[in-house]
C-alpha cells in the first residue's frame, strides 16, 4: 500500500488480506491464567508490549495437526516472534524462537496454550503481528519448480495438511514428515503480467519471473508458493545419474530441474555442442526458497535442496 497525494508517492507497506475471520487481540491476556480462547483458523491481530507476553488457548481433537504461525517481518514489523507451546497442565511441547511455523500434532482432546513475546522483550505500536492457528493447508515446496508459460501439466505438493495427499517418504522440515500431493496447475499465458508476490515473499523472489500458486481446499487456501516460468523444454532429472558414466543426455536449449539428495549427491548432465557455440548456465536454488529436509530413516542429517538450471544456447 501507498499514498499517493498532490507532492508524490510515498514508500510502500505491506497490508495484508486473508479468506479467514479477523480479530483484534485482548489486551488483558498477559499471564497464563488469562490467556484468551481464539477460534481455530481464525487471523488475531496485534502487537507485542515490552517484557512481556500474550499468552493464547484453543481447544483442539486427539489427531489434528496444528500450525500456529505468526507473522511480523514479513509484513514490515519489527518484531521479532517467539512462540512456545503447552499442554493444559503448563508442560512445555514445542517452542519456536525464530519466527516461522510451529508443527503440533495433538495428543489427546482437550485445551492447549501458547505464549507469544518479542525475541528480544521489546514492544510497541510498531512491534505488530499477525497469528493464525488452525488446520489449514500449507505449502513447503513443489516440483518440478517451474513450468512453459501457457501449459497445464502435474506438479507435487509438499507440505502439511493437505487433503487427499499420502505421506512423502522420508522427507521432513525441521523434524516435521511432509505429505505429497499431486495437482495439475495451468500456468498463465503472459509472465509479465503475474509479477506481483505478496508480502510473505523476500526480495530475492524479485529477479524471477514466476506467479504465486496456492491451494483451495475446504478448509481454506493455503499459503502461497513461487511457480516459476521455463524459458525452454523442463527435462527432469534421472535418478540413475550420480555417477559421470550415467550422465543424463539434454538438448539445449532446456531446462533442467532436479534435487540433491541424499547428502552429497550429484546429478550429471550431458549435452552435444559445437566449436564456435556459446552456451551459459544458471542455477536456481536459494531463490526458489528451498526448505531444510531430512532424512526419517537414518540418524545422519541429510539434506535436500530443489534445484533447477537453465541451459540457453546462442551463437557467435
């Protein structure tokens, strides 16, 4: 959002909008004993007040996976969000110090409780946030992470909650196992036309040309996830090609897409040239936002990254 009036445009800020009920927070809700009861799926809007807490209850069924997430940064607070969960008895089960999404399977009926506080105990007007707790769908990744502009085809979904989607073999973030969920999606005509990501994007999302894709489900749409746009062919990777004699066979101009996994994997390529051609390589990792994932079935960390390399050709 900005202002625009007789002597210019002012600097933008981000203003969020949601398909859940909003709510103003309590501000009589600093100690356990008065801790407010929020519906599930439901946004709470407030700010954090210096040394001190705000400190929530929802009543949840034996099964449910529930995320709590509160988000500040990302829309231009400077608050930095903690959060620690707890059973009705005041046992401490989950804590999260570093903002993000904090994973809860409940282990039985009942009441459970959260406080939430600034990192650093500070507060004010400024120190605002916005809180959601419920069973909605969320989105961690997907593959293959881009696709032709104009095309329809099958994506898979990683991520929590979602409807209809089976367990992702051995795959977690931050401990947590991820379900897979195959969709189709087709992709927009005009990529110039979708460059407009919402607040929950960083700026390094700013050099891609990509459009945000969420999941409607009858318990809500889930949060959104870059799908970018190919500017050749997608070849996905073969998963017999960690050794340099099992290199995959492309055709520039392409592009690649794949993952590193387990820890220390290689995916070889191979291609046919010409003296005299020009060929460049980019690589897209960590602007695709690529999640920590480990491994469940080893007590070595593992990780798995997303990838994907665009093999344009030109000539001299």
């Amino acid at each position: 959002m900005r202002v625009v009036g007789r002597f210019g445009i002012s600097n933008p800020r981000s203003f969020v909008v949601s398909d859940l009920p909003e709510a103003i927070a309590p501000t009589t809700n600093s100690s356990p004993a008065n801790a407010a009861a929020i519906p599930l799926d439901t946004i709470i809007n407030g700010h954090s007040e210096a040394n001190a807490f705000a400190f929530y209850k929802f009543i949840a069924r034996k099964g449910q996976r529930i995320l709590i997430e509160c988000r500040a940064r990302e829309i231009d607070s400077r608050m930095d969000a903690a959060l620690i969960l707890y059973d009705a008895a005041g046992k401490e089960l989950q804590r999260n110090r570093t903002g993000g999404l904090l994973d809860f399977a409940t282990p039985a009926d009942g009441e459970y409780r959260f406080k939430l506080y600034d990192f650093l105990f500070r507060g004010g007007e400024e120190y605002f946030y916005r809180l959601a707790a419920g069973t909605g769908p969320h989105i961690d990744f997907i593959f293959p992470p881009s696709g032709l502009a104009g095309t329809k085809g099958k994506y898979l979904l990683y991520g929590r909650n979602l409807p209809g989607g089976a367990a992702a073999k051995d795959l977690a973030v931050d401990g947590k196992p991820l379900e897979q969920l195959q969709v189709e999606i087709e992709l927009p005509h005009d990529p110039s036309a979708q460059k407009q990501f919402s607040a929950s994007q960083k700026l390094a999302d700013a050099t891609l040309d990509a459009f945000e894709y969420r999941l409607s489900t009858p318990h809500g749409i889930s949060n959104p996830v870059l799908l970018s746009f190919a500017t050749g062919p997608v070849v996905s990777e073969s998963q017999s090609n960690d050794q340099a004699s099992q290199a995959q066979s492309i055709s520039p101009p392409c592009e690649y897409v794949g993952q590193f996994y387990p820890q220390g994997d290689r995916d070889w390529v191979t291609f046919e040239a010409k003296k005299s051609d020009v060929f460049w390589v980019e690589v897209f990792s960590e602007r695709l936002d690529c999640p920590r994932i480990h491994s469940l079935s080893s007590s070595a960390s593992r990780r798995m990254t997303k990838a994907r390399s665009r093999f344009p050709m030109s000539k001299n």
